[in-house]
C-alpha cells in the first residue's frame, strides 16, 4: 500500500478517516513515472500538506509514491482496525476478518505486541448468518481460483467493458470492483486510467498485488462492494466486470457503490443476460452438487467439460465455419455459447468452466431488470448494451 491511498479511503462501518501505522516498508526501485503527483490532488492526508506548494510536492510526493507499505495497521477513531498484509489493506468489515486470520495467522502472530486487541469471539461472531457465511464461501472460492490461475491472460476486458471512447478512462481516477489477479486493472492503466484502485472481497488481492506491484498507479485493497472503504464522491469512474453477479445481492452492490462516484462519474457493470433461462437451470442443477465439493475437485470437473465442450462443440464449429456453402446453415444452428468460444483458448474454455461451477452466488437478469437499476439511482445519462443472449453492459454517467 502506498501513503497516498489515505488521501481516499476510509473506515468501511463508520466513514471516517483512518490513522496509518507502519511495521515494514520497501523503497521501490522502480515506477511508472506517468502517474505524477496528481494523484493527490491538492492535499495530501499522509502529511497533512497542501500540494498546490511546488515546494511541498518536491518534498513529500517521493515517499508517497515510492515507498510500498508491506505491513502495518489502519486504525479508525470509531474502535475499527484494519491491517495492512503483503502490500495490501485488508478493509473488511469486522465480521469477516476471521477469514484474515484464517489466512494470514503469521501476521498476527508476528505484530501482536503492536496490534489492536482481537475480540474474544471474534473468529465466530456472526458466523452463522447467511449473508456472512455466503462471503467467507465467496472468499474462499474466489481466492483458490485467481491465486491459482493468476497467469489467465484473456482478453474479456474489451467485451465485459463494451466500447471505449476517449474519455472513459484517460486521466481518471478508476475502482475495479471485483478485480480477480489484476488483469483488468492493468487494462484500464493501459487505456489511460491516472489511478486504478483494484479491489476484491477475496484473498485474490495477493495475485493481484503481485501482478500490478510494478505500476505505481495501481493500489489493490481487499475489501466488500457492500461496505466500499471510499470516500463519497472521490472516483471518476467505476467498473465491475463478471463479479457483482456472484454476490448475495447485486442490485445492492450497485447501489453502494454509486455514491463514491463524482457528480459527474460513471459506471459500467457487466450482468448475465437471463434469456438463456434453460441453460441456466442445467447449470444451476449442476452447481447445487459443485459448490460443495472440493476445489481440486471442481477444477478437474471444469476440465473435463471444458474438454467436452472444446473437442466436441467449439472446434467442430470453427472447422465447419470455413465452408462457405454451408456457413449460413452452421451459424444458425450453433448455441451463441459456442460462437463465443470461437476464437478463445481451450485453458480460457476451461476456467470459464470453473466461474460456472464454482461460486455460491449466480444471478441473471433481464434488460427491465437493469432498467429499474439505473432508475433508482437517477443518473443523468444512461445505457444497456445487449450482448446477444449471455451478457447485459450497463452504464450510468452522474448520478443524483
């Protein structure tokens, strides 16, 4: 973590600001020299400066930028505290940091004299409860599956973000919610993006980290789309691609999420199109019996039908599309699924796999559906993109 990730984050259940403590940090020997001091803006909330002064910024800008924060404590007026693991702040609400300690007991361990005290029940508190327990699933499967594949380079950024002017991402300041290892987050710093914050709910953030670690204009946070750990009104631009449609409750999701957006901000989601409603009910028939089986288990599963679906679908439909006479008779008959998979990788067909077989939380839905989404947050300028019958891209520019 970076010193100039204060100047926008805040504790998750009360919204104030948060007090840095540092155990370990590391001077970058390199860095990506077009993110600039603007990345503050006028003010910077590590020093308590104003950074208008030339002199201030020559002075300050260096450790913020440079400087990695590897290991230390946010502590909030409010009693909260968050710690800082591998790089990356671990803003999760109280609840659900039992699965930090889960995950990372040598941290604990190792800083106990310098941390806050744990609660003595904290690793069960509210354990019980749906919703909660839906996250630590949610946690635990996205963290094997991008830590794992933490390589998978396909390029579904393009298709889950739908058309890219000019001004979507060039000098923005830009959340990935739901960022997987990072991949997207280095696409939206290749577009153009000032900043991007690459935030997920599940310990995918140590790929992520790793990943992005050399792009001084890319943080990674772990945190909770429904309690976001920003300020209000401090992002340009907020993109969820193939991840708010694996929560609990994605119309929720989108509607905490607005409110870090500026008055002139936008967002973009990618929803699953609910007209395959016959698919859906194979996969879901499928999925009662996946979700509750090992993860190795379920990786060799997605193999298995990936292979299926590569050997006998996918390649058979590309060798017939080379035939002209009876191309316009393939493309009829073929499943939209299939077209889609075309031009893709066999390894991409399989992961994709496991999205489908893998995760607690699956929802689809229609255009009307999305419509009422945008209605209740009464953006100024509004849009849905169908992408034949698998995908929705909704977008919404300034919100109310």
């Amino acid at each position: 973590m970076k010193y100039s990730v204060l100047d926008v984050v805040i504790c998750p259940v009360c919204h104030s600001s948060l007090r840095l403590q540092v155990f370990e940090e590391i001077r970058l020997t390199e860095k990506t020299d077009d993110v600039g001091f603007s990345i503050h803006g006028e003010s910077c909330s590590h020093h308590g400066t104003d950074f208008r002064l030339a002199a201030v910024r020559e002075a300050n800008w260096a450790e913020c930028m440079t400087h990695e924060i590897m290991s230390g404590v946010l502590e909030c007026e409010c009693g909260m505290w968050f710690p800082i693991i591998r790089g990356v702040p671990r803003l999760l609400p109280e609840e659900l940091r039992s699965v930090v300690l889960s995950y990372y007991p040598e941290f604990f361990e190792k800083y106990q004299a310098d941390l806050p005290p744990l609660g003595s029940e904290e690793k069960t508190q509210l354990a019980s409860a749906l919703e909660i327990q839906g996250k630590k699933d949610t946690i635990y499967r996205f963290s094997y599956e991008w830590n794992e594949f933490k390589d998978y380079d396909d390029d579904n950024f393009s298709i889950g973000i739908g058309p890219i002017g000019d001004g979507l991402f060039r000098g923005k300041s830009v959340l990935d919610a739901g960022c997987g290892a990072g991949r997207h987050a280095k696409e939206a710093r290749r577009h153009g993006a000032r900043e991007v914050y690459a935030m997920d709910l599940s310990n995918s953030v140590d790929a992520a980290f790793e990943n992005t670690m050399s792009d001084s204009g890319i943080h990674v946070i772990q945190g909770d789309i429904f309690h976001p750990p920003f300020r209000k009104a401090c992002l340009d631009l907020i993109y969820s691609l193939y991840a708010l449609p694996h929560t609990h409750d994605p119309p929720s999701g989108f509607h905490a999420l607005v409110p870090c957006l500026n008055p002139t901000g936008s967002v973009v989601v990618y929803l699953y199109n609910s007209e395959r409603w016959l698919s859906y009910k194979l996969l879901g028939l499928m999925r009662g019996l996946t979700t509750r089986l090992p993860n190795p288990v379920v990786r060799s599963l997605a193999f298995a039908v990936g292979l299926v679906d590569f050997v006998l679908f996918i390649q058979p439909y590309n060798l017939l599309h080379r035939f002209a006479p009876i191309r316009a008779v393939v493309e009829k008959i073929t499943p939209s699924h299939v077209k889609l998979y075309a031009s893709r990788s066999f390894k991409t067909c399989c992961t994709d796999w496991m999205d489908r077989l893998f995760y607690p939380y699956v929802h689809y839905y229609s255009r009307e559906d999305a419509v009422h989404w945008l209605v209740r947050e009464n953006f100024a300028e509004s849009s849905i993109l169908t992408l034949g019958n698998y995908g929705l891209i909704v977008r919404g520019t300034g919100p109310a």
